[in-house]
C-alpha cells in the first residue's frame, strides 16, 4: 500500500483523546512483510515532547521496521499513528512527516547528490524552498554540524568506514555531540534513538525494549538495565559502567546512579 501524493490538504483536528504533550502516539500498532507473519505485535506507545527515547533490542525485534511506521514509509496493517495529536492517514503522512526527521543507518539508503550542497538543497527544493534563501540555509545547517567546510566534498568521502559499517568511536562521539547541542539549542526536540550501542541507551530519557515484534520494557534506562536476566534472556547485554556499579554496590560501594564510563572513572578516583 502507498501513501497518497496529496500534499496541500487539510490537516484532520487533533483528537481529544491523545494527551495533550504526545509528540508521537503508537495505539495497537501491527506490521507485517507477509500477510500472515507480523513484525510488529500491538505496540502501545505514548512519547511526549520533548523527550529523548532509545529503541534497544537485537537484530530482527523491529526496532528499524517501527522508525519507518512513525515516518510514513511503511503502512500499518492495523493500529494507529498520531503525531502531535494527529492521526496519520493516506492522505496526510506527506504533511505530517516534515515535522520528521530519519537518518537512516546506511549512507547509500539516504545520499541523493554528487556533493554536501547537492544533498543537503535536494531536501530543500522537495520542500519547494525559494532557490534564492537555498545557498544561506544550506551554510547554516551544515555550520550547525561542523560540515560547512565540506560542502564540495562527495558524500562518500566523508564515511569514516566502509559503506554500511558502523562508525568508528571517534564518529560516535561527534554524532552523540551534535544531538545534544541541538538538544539544547530546541529543548522541545523529540529524539528516537533506535541503537545496538547500549552504552548510548544512558543518555535517554527513556529505554524502550524491543523482543520478537513487541515492546517488552519501557522505563527509565537505570531500570531497565536492572532486569539482568530478561536482557541477558533476549541476548542484550546492559553497559559495563552500570554492571560494575551495581556489583561493587553489592560489595558494598555504593557510587550511586552512573551512565557512563567518564562518570565511572571520576567516580573512582575521588
């Protein structure tokens, strides 16, 4: 099924029933690739403005197959999507997802243009932005991720591994880096962190659990990774700054609420 090409349509009015901070809200949503084979089973979901979510769970739990229902690229075969209190619709994803952003986890899934500018003015002139702000918006955002000096390189050029391969350390720590300052810039932003880093999980608001197509944990990421065994029964791992507070802890040193390795570290040599 294909969403509609209708862009310049009215959107339907916020239903009364969404909570009134919900900047995205999954009811019973389903998925399946094939008729009789779901991918995603009921999922309930209600994240609200502002909050940063992180999607953990191993290959094949749904996690990516969720990403590509909230931003109308995939259609439910049951269940609803709203966001910001609007139900998506055939009629209205193209409208509802400018206000949605996906960086997808493979460069050749999102690299339209032969340079920087190209692929940045590509989402621009979809927009049907004026040609003639194009050059300053194009600056400005690339500015805002230390790129502007690239603007004229191949996209290709800038991966810092093969195509498709996951960023070496240095590249996860400028991407976590240019989330939080734009995080700060627009405390309102709401981010899906969908990762296989559980390491990162720590920086959320919030830590969501997928397992074979359902949501089977949602809470705070201190709670989360305090259910050793279900995790470990699913095959995911909790990070090693929270495994060894908690053991030394048990041994009685307590460092209290740790999310990373820095704060370990600083938390041992005091």
């Amino acid at each position: 099924m294909k969403r509609s090409k209708k862009r310049e349509i009215e959107l339907t009015p916020i239903d009364p029933k969404i909570p009134s901070d919900s900047a995205i809200f999954l009811e019973n949503l389903s998925f399946g690739y094939e008729t009789n084979k779901l991918n995603i089973k009921k999922v309930n979901v209600d994240i609200k403005k502002g909050q940063s979510i992180a999607f953990i769970g191993h290959n094949g739990s749904g996690k990516s197959t969720l990403a590509k229902l909230i931003d109308g690229i995939l259609v439910q075969n049951r269940g609803d999507i709203y966001i910001f209190g609007v139900k998506m619709t055939d009629d209205n994803a193209l409208i509802l997802r400018r206000d949605i952003g996906l960086v997808f986890q493979n460069p050749d899934s999102q690299f339209i243009g032969a340079t920087v500018r190209d692929d940045i003015a590509f989402g621009l002139e979809n927009a049907c932005v004026d040609p003639s702000k194009m050059n300053d918006i194009i600056l400005d955002c690339a500015t805002k991720v230390g790129m502007q000096d690239y603007l004229d390189a191949e996209p290709s050029h800038l991966i810092l591994d093969e195509a498709g391969a996951m960023l070496d350390p240095k590249g996860k720590r400028q991407i976590r880096n240019i989330i939080k300052e734009r995080k700060k810039e627009n405390p309102d932003l709401t981010i899906i962190n969908i990762t296989h880093e559980i390491d990162d999980a720590y920086d959320s608001d919030r830590v969501l659990v997928m397992n074979g197509g359902q949501l089977i944990l949602d809470d705070k990421p201190e709670v989360v990774f305090d259910n050793d065994e279900l995790l470990k029964q699913i095959h995911l791992d909790i990070p090693f700054a929270h495994k060894l507070a908690k053991d030394l802890k048990e041994e009685g040193m307590d460092l209290g609420l740790i999310k990373n390795d820095e704060e370990l570290y600083k938390k041992l040599c005091q």
